[in-house]
C-alpha cells in the first residue's frame, strides 16, 4: 500500500509538469494540472483510507547515502495516515476550487507552473509525514517551504507579494536551521557502521536523546517546527504570506501545510519518550497564549484573509493546548488524560484543516467577487452568494467550537482532558488544567466575536460599496468544494462518536500508552460522544420543526417587505427605504470595544479629524493594528543584525582577483587545520 | 418512579414554568414601586398574543435573519434538557454535559448576533457587537467556575457538579456535599476542613455564577430589559426589528434561559433532601426566590455604566479563578492535598 501511495504523490508532481509543458495551450495546460492534481490526490486519499482501516505498517528502505545518514526510508503509521487524510483529501478540494478561481481571478495567465508547484507542495507534504530518515525528511521539508513560496508570489508583480513571500522565506529556512541542528543531536554517526542494507544513523529508528540532549531536542523542535505551524511569537509569516497568495493556496497553506509542523512535534515526541513535566507545562503555556493573542490579532484586523490567517495561529494554540495537557497527563501517569489531550489535540489538527481551507475558500470566493479583501467594503453577499455564505457561516460556527459541528468535538475532547486532571490529578496537574479550561474558555468567547463579525461584516446587512451590491454567486467549480467540506465539517460533528474510535487508538500510539488503555479513553468519551451527536440531531429536528411551526402559522396570514426600522434615525438610501450602508456597523466598530479593552498586547494605531465645527462637513477615521512581535521584535532584531554585518561590507568590494585570494586563503587554512 | 419518567417530568415543567420565572421578577419590581404589577403568567400570553400575529420583515435581511429565532430557541430548548434542576439526571446527561450546555448558550448567542447584523441597522450592530463584548468575558468566568466545581466535586458532569450544598441525607447528619472521597478515608480525618474549602470554592463559583446570571440575562446591572432605546442598550436592541412569531421565539427562549442559568445557581446551593419530591419542592422555592433576588436588584440598583460592566464580568472570572485556586489545595474530590496530592 505505501507503494501506491508513493505513486500516487508521484503522479500528482508529474500532473503539475504536465501542466507545465503544456503551457502552449492555456486552456489545455489549466484543465490537466487542476483536474489532473485533483484526481491523483483522490487517489492518494483512496490509498491512505484502506491502509488505515487494513492496519497498515509497511515500509520502504533504499540505501542513498551512509556518510551524511541518508537513506531513502518510508513508513506508514496511523500517524502518517492520519496526516495524510487532509493532505490527499483537501489538496483535491483546493485544486478544483483553485481551477475556477484562477480563470476567473487572473483570466489570460498562464498557471502551468503555478500547478507544478502546487504539485510539488502536495507530493511533499506527502513525503514529510512518510519519510523515516533525518535527511530524506529535510529535503521533503525544504521541496514544500520552497515550492509553498513559489505558490505565495504568484502575483509577483506586485511589491507587497514579493515582501510577504520573502517574510515567508526567511521565515521557514530559520526553521530549518534548527530543524538541521534538531536532527544533529539525535543522531548518532558512526553507530550504523555506514555500510548498505543496514540502517542509516538518521534513521528515525535509530534516532534518540535522553536527559538534557532530549530537553534541547525538544526546545529545538519547538522553535522550528513551531515557525512553521505558526506559535507565537514565530507566527509573524502567516499574517503576511497567507493574504498575498491566491485563496485556494492560502486554504491548503494555512488548513494543511502549517500541520506538517505539527506533525514534526509530536513525531519528536514519540521518539523522545516520556516527558518531563515542564514540557507539557511549556506546550500549554504556548498554546494559551498564541491561542488567546492570535485571536485577539485576529479581531483587530480589516483584512478578511489576514484576519483568517491569525486565526489559524489561534487553533494552532487550541492544538497545542491539547498537546500539552496530554503529555502532562503522560508525565504525571494518568493515561485518560493524555488520551483526551492527544486525542483531541490531533483530531482538532483535522477539524482545523477543514473549517480553514473552507473559510480561506469562502472568504476568496467572497473578496473575488466583490473585489476586495476589505470587510468594511462588503456587506449583504449573503444574499448574492446564499451558497457561498451557506459554507461560510458553517465554517465561522465550527471554528467558534460551536455545537454540533466538529470544532465543538475536539474542543469538548480537550475540555474532558482539562476537566478530569482538574477533577482527579495532583495540584500542579490540575493547575495546568484550569490554564487549559480558562484559555479555552477565553479563546471560544472571543472567537464567537471574531467570527460573528467576519461572517456579519462581510455578508450580512447592506452592501457597502457598489461593487459588492454587484457580486455574483461564484461558479459550481468554487461553490462545489465550499460546500463539500462544509458538510464534512458537519459530518464529523454530527458522528464524533464514530471519530473518537478512530482517535482513540492514535492517541495511544502517540502518547506511548497501552492500546487496551484506549479503551479507557472510549468508554470516557465515546458514551458522551454519542449524546452530543444525539443533542445535535436533537437541535437540527428542533430547528426545523420551529421553523415549520412558523411556516405553518404564517401561511395564512401576511407577511410583507418593509425597511429595517431604525427607531425613526434612518437616511432613506437612493431608494428611499432601506437603512443607508454607509451608517451601518463596521468591523472596526463591532470589535472596538474588545480592541481597546485588550489594547495592551494589540496596541492599536487610531487617527481621527477631531470635529471643530458645529455642523462637520467631513470627518475621518483610521485604525490599524500592526503585529506585536513582527514590529517590536524581529524587526529591531533584523535591523540590528544587518547594521552589524553591514560592517563587514569592505570584504565585498567586487574585485575578483581578491575573491580569488579568498578562496585560495581558506583553503589552505582547511589543509593545515586538517594536516596539523 | 423511574429515572425516566423523572426526566421527561422535569424537562416538560422546566418548559412550562420557565416564563412564570419572568412574571416572578416583574412582581417584585412593580411590589418595589408600588404597582399592582401584571399577572404571573404575562409572559406566556404575550407569547400567545406575538404567535397569532402576522409578519413583516426588512427588505435587507435574508435567510440568516429567519434562521436567528428558530436555532436560538432550539440550542435553548436542549439547554433546559439538559439541566438537572430536580436532582434527576437529565436524558441527555454525560461526562463533560457541562461544556455541551455552554456551547449551546454560545451557539445561541452567535445565531442572535449574526441575525441582528442581517438587518444593516446601526443599532442592532451596536447591541451585537456589545453582547459579543460581555459574553466573551462571561464564558471564561462560568468555565473556570466550573472547573473549581468539578475538582471539589470530582466530577464532570452537570448533575455531579451541580449536586447541591447540602446533604441532609448524608450519615452523621446535615454536611457539604464534596464528592465520595470526603466521606471515608483519608478525607474524613480532615472531613471539618474539606468541607471548610468546598464551602468556600462554592460561595465564589455561586457569586460568579450569578453574575454571569444577570449578565446572560440581560438584566441590571449589565443591561436593562426595560429598555431598548438607551445608549446602554444590549439584548432588547438586537431584536428590535423582530416581529410576530419571530419575537414569540425568542421571548419564548429568553425565559428558557433565564431558568437554566437560574438552574444553575439553584442546584449549586439548594440542599438536597433525599427525597425527589422534595428536592422537586426546594428548587422551585429556589428558583422563585433567585427570580425574586433579581427583582430587588433591578429594584434597588441603576445599571451600570457600560464602561463598568466588564470590570464586573473580570470580577466573576477573578472569584471563580480564586475559587480554583482554593479548590487545587483542596485538592481532588475535597481531600485536603497538602498531604496526598504534591508533586509526585
């Protein structure tokens, strides 16, 4: 079965450059990437779902090459197949979406490199959950930062794309350097004996660290893996690069690709083995805050992309809360807990993967249609867009954890993990479990906020400008995958009974404990589970029998169209009879009062005209939050390590005949370092 | 009578009574003014009266409008399903019903707010963008509460955490209630002073509960339920343009609420006797009497001003955190943890 879903990941590559040599034939070139992509990555999804039901635990090991520790090994593991599902499963969503949104938002462009690189980030996200060696992992992560890259410049003529992708750019090879430093430490050269067939020594199998070697792994881990799934404070690429790239990018970048780092921590996590305590503290201490100040960043914000792009940093916080809870509930020898926390951690990276890719695609089908990404410039797309806006509000009300869709499941997992270490744990246990209850708790009320006015600034109420009075629904290519994945989302709200089987046994691989300890965890949850999805047919029967009850008592009465009543305040509008748009509530004034309560960590910039007159003709009004950590931290930090390197300029004068010295001058420095 | 049975009773009176809770609060304010005041039962006609109306609605609002009202009276309706106010436990009861009961309050939240912004009224965004505002701050409040509840009571479920003060059935005769392991074992060498500390951690999550209560409710001091054309206005003005059966609905649903989070405080405090009907008896009382504790306040108090309203909902989140604090001491199931709960 890996064979297949190796070759699945190679043919979605060679669809992309297909798509590529056909460049010729625009249409031709367009249809075989996306279609192409699309119907590999189908396949690939096929392959992981019968591997995981068949049990899978086959592996693949070619000799590459010894001296550096490579070898060409793969494995599969209820892990990697668990990983693979949004991979394969949405890569395809986001391909066909991305097929009509390219015609149509960039009409006349040539895309076959666009979907060769698409077909790249796919086939290796593929392979970094597969790989089972230090080297073949880097590479497989180095071919994604890359081709990722490639996908956010796609717009490269203009300059704030190029920025944003060299942010991102920066961003993900400072991760790799202390991926590259990570794997150093638990490797050991030598101890494989370097000759072919046996293992190689950056072989996950042969990889370890214990006592301090281990806390370091664990601190390096965190901090590269944790840049690209997006912790604070290294999250400040995402803001940047997911509102540059192209909506159907931005969906698999930000629903999938920022996983993989996710991915990276807990694979570390197994091979390290049992953890201190203090690493679960720090995982739920990161998770607090990158879940509270993303989601706090995210409500500041104007921008629908942007403010989508710091809510992922906000899940990523609920993932870790997750995480770390579980891997206290390791460390302080309660297997229930670390199974809740594991299993809800992991199952969120899912339910993320969904309701993100479905919102970046409804807020690109919305923003596409009306022209822009500016929320206080649409309004009333409800109405022109009831498909899309249909996906939408199911995605904002499964991020908010909002029963009964699936973002409630994995939280409520999470809170049973918190509830039974404050219920049954030792005090610090239960300590770290009141964090997790009350960050959650903060998070969700906050995330209802956020999410209420994402959804009611831009597709409720009146259209703000002429351009979204004149939006159109988007075509069945964009509006098809919005509400695929919008169902799936209800789905797995509807039968988290039937996911928590499905965790459970994931869980207990991740979390080192007994598989029959699994069954502890489903008979914690598994009963509570079915009741929630009984709650959740309960309320959907609820909901249409109240509205057929109105229907019913309705139909033999009037019901009349008039304008909103405004408490006799209304500027009749050109027609003279709905509310005027440009008096209706933005998103800066829906948010500001949470804005300016928490404006010590957003540090809001606002600009107004005072009014000095009696009757003002004009008045003006500008807020804007810039990023904590990008402003206050990394750019200081990058501007005070330019200033310093700028001193050695007078190295580079752009004489070759020196450059020559230079190089002559090394290299016989390396000869008498290596004689002597 | 069975288990069964017990709950279908429950969960069809809760229902029934929930507007007589409204009609309670209204008595006591017009006793404070000297009124008359109207009949206990006014809010089940009003409801009567809004269902037999006829329906207008604004040109600029669409599906998510209409949707509001329905969603929101439903997540109310499985909220009070799932309230053990008698002590029985509810059809619906589990480990972790607790969060279930405050997703379902969010849920509802979320329906009404996006329906208020559905109609492209400044007001209505105003009130949508204020309860979004409180709310976040009383989640965390009620949720941490909890958690302090759930350590003292060693469980996770609504009817566990919520299973009275006061055991009058308990051996050796009236004690708090703090869980199996405070009545043998360890626990009962220190039985005085678990009790001392479950007493204290649920005063506070009492306290905090009630303010989340009012809050929730939109009754003063965060909000004025008379009112929906003040600058402080919350709730009413998010469903001004709302009509007929649509308001039906959603008074309907406000009463539900005000008896679950009423609920709430009742079976946190009311002393459970042994006997159902009792129990049945109490919490009405119960009930009645945090209705009428509503009605002094709204009597005897202005409404805040709204710059001040999130100092009160950080206050309830600061006693129930405090009340977490005191309940990791405590330690699991009321036990005294200086001793069997350190560090491992």
């Amino acid at each position: 079965m890996i064979a297949v879903l190796l070759g699945t990941a190679a043919l979605v590559v060679l669809f992309g450059l297909a798509s590529l040599l056909l460049a010729r034939a625009p249409g031709v070139s367009h249809a075989v990437g996306s279609v192409g992509i699309a119907a590999a990555s189908l396949a690939g999804l096929a392959a992981t779902i019968s591997a995981l039901v068949l049990g899978d635990a086959s592996s693949i090991t070619l000799p590459w090459n010894p001296v550096i520790g490579a070898s060409f090994s793969i494995g599969f593991d209820p892990l990697t197949g668990f990983f693979l599902l949004p991979i394969f499963g949405l890569s395809a969503v986001c391909a066909v979406f991305g097929a009509g949104y390219l015609s149509h938002g960039y009409p006349g462009r040539g895309t076959g490199a666009h979907w060769l690189f698409y077909g790249l980030l796919v086939s290796s996200m593929a392979l970094v959950v597969l790989a089972r060696n230090g080297v073949l992992f880097l590479v497989a992560w180095e071919v994604m930062s890359l081709s990722s890259w490639q996908l956010v410049t796609f717009e490269h003529e203009r300059e704030e794309t190029r920025a944003a992708g060299l942010t991102y750019l920066v961003a993900t090879q400072i991760g790799t350097a202390f991926l590259l430093v990570m794997f150093l430490f638990m490797g050991a050269p030598g101890a494989a004996g370097g000759t072919a067939g046996e293992a190689a020594f950056l072989d996950f199998s042969m990889l370890s660290a214990a006592g301090p070697a281990a806390s370091a792994v664990f601190l390096l881990a965190l901090i590269g893996f944790g840049t690209k799934a997006g912790i604070v404070p290294l999250h400040v690429w995402l803001p940047e690069a997911h509102p540059a790239a192209p909506s159907h990018v931005s969906a698999l970048m930000s629903g999938v690709m920022i996983k993989t780092g996710i991915y990276g921590i807990v694979r570390v996590l197994m091979i390290l083995g049992s953890p201190p305590p203090w690493w679960g503290w720090t995982l739920v201490l990161i998770g607090a805050v990158s879940g509270v100040m993303g989601v706090l960043f995210a409500l500041a914000q104007h921008d629908i992309k942007r403010l989508l792009a710091y809510h992922s940093v906000e899940n990523i916080g609920i993932i870790c809360l997750g995480l770390g809870i579980g891997l206290l509930g390791r460390s302080y020898g309660s297997p229930t807990v670390a199974l809740l926390g594991f299993a809800g951690g992991l199952l969120h990276v899912l339910n993320h993967a969904l309701f993100k890719s479905l919102l970046f695609m409804g807020a690109g089908a919305a923003s596409h249609a009306a022209g822009t990404r500016e929320m206080d410039r649409l309004g009333g797309l409800a109405r022109r867009m009831p498909l899309t806006a249909l996906g939408f509000v199911i995605g904002a009300a499964a991020i908010s954890g909002l029963p009964p869709l699936n973002g409630f499941v994995s939280e409520l997992l999470v809170f049973l993990g918190a509830y039974h270490a404050a219920a049954t744990g030792a005090a610090a246990q239960a300590a770290a479990a009141g964090v997790v209850a009350a960050a959650l708790a903060l998070i969700g009320g906050l995330a209802v906020a956020c999410f209420t006015k994402a959804f009611g600034i831009s597709f409720l109420g009146e259209p703000r400008t002429p351009a979204a009075a004149a939006a159109k629904e988007a075509g069945a290519s964009m509006t098809v995958p919005v509400l695929l994945v919008a169902a799936a989302c209800a789905a797995i709200g509807l039968l988290g009974f039937l996911a928590i089987d499905l965790m459970a046994p994931l869980a207990a691989a991740v979390s080192g404990t007994a598989v029959t300890d699994a069954a502890a965890v489903i008979a914690q949850a598994g009963p509570g589970l079915l009741k929630v999805a009984a709650a959740g047919a309960i309320l959907v029967v609820l909901a249409a029998g109240l509205a057929a009850v109105r229907a019913l008592l309705l139909s033999r009465r009037s019901v009349r169209r008039a304008g909103t009543w405004d408490c006799g305040y209304a500027l009749p509008d050109a027609r003279m009879q709905n509310p005027p748009p440009a008096a209706q509530y933005t998103s800066s004034s829906f948010a500001q009062p949470l804005i300016s309560m928490f404006r010590f960590p957003l540090a809001t910039h606002r600009r107004w005209s005072p009014i000095r007159e009696r009757f003002p003709a004009e008045a003006e009004f500008e807020s804007h939050t810039p990023d904590l950590f990008a402003q206050g931290v990394f750019r200081p930090a990058f501007a005070g390590i330019g200033g310093l390197l700028s001193r050695l300029r007078w190295l580079q004068h752009g004489r070759l005949q020196l450059y020559v010295l230079y190089v002559a001058a090394t290299l016989l420095v390396l000869l008498v370092w290596k004689l002597s | 009578m069975s288990e069964t049975l017990r709950a279908v009773i429950q969960l069809l009176a809760a229902l029934l009574l929930a507007p007589v809770l409204l009609g309670i609060v209204n008595r006591v304010k017009a006793v404070f003014a000297g009124r008359r005041g109207s009949p206990l039962l006014q809010a089940w006609y009003d409801v009567a009266k809004l269902l037999g109306k006829s329906a207008v609605y604004s040109r600029t609002t669409g599906w998510v409008f209409k949707a509001g009202p329905v969603v929101g009276l439903s997540a109310m309706i499985l909220c009070v399903a799932l309230l053990p106010w008698t002590g029985a436990p509810t059809l619906l009861a589990f480990d972790g019903d607790l969060v279930l009961l405050v997703g379902l309050l969010a849920l509802a939240r979320f329906v009404t707010i996006a329906a208020a912004l559905d109609t492209g009224s400044a007001f209505e965004g105003m009130g949508a963008s204020r309860e979004a505002w409180f709310s976040s701050l009383g989640e965390p409040a009620l949720l941490v509460g909890l958690a302090s509840l759930a350590r003292i009571r060693g469980s996770l479920s609504i009817a566990g955490v919520f299973a009275g003060s006061v055991d009058l059935a308990a051996p050796g005769g009236a004690r708090f209630v703090s869980g199996p392991a405070a009545f043998g074992g360890a626990g009962a060498v220190f039985g005085g002073a678990s009790s001392a500390f479950s007493g204290a951690v649920m005063i506070l999550a009492a306290v905090a509960l009630f303010i989340v209560f009012l809050a929730e409710n939109a009754r003063i001091p965060v909000d004025d339920p008379a009112t929906h054309l003040e600058l402080t206005m919350i709730h009413e003005v998010m469903v001004l343009d709302h009509g007929g059966v649509d308001l039906a609905y959603i008074q309907y649903g406000a009463s539900l609420k005000l008896w679950v989070l009423g609920g709430l405080v009742v079976s946190l405090l009311a002393p459970r006797t042994g006997s159902w009907y009792l129990d049945v008896a109490v919490s009405l009382a119960g009930l009645a009497v945090v209705a009428a504790a509503t009605g002094v306040v709204e009597s005897i108090m202005a409404r805040l001003r709204l710059v001040r309203v999130p100092q009160l909902l950080v206050a309830a989140l600061a006693m129930s955190a405090l009340g977490l604090c005191l309940a990791l001491v405590g330690g699991p199931g009321g036990q005294l943890a200086l001793t069997a709960g350190g560090t491992p």
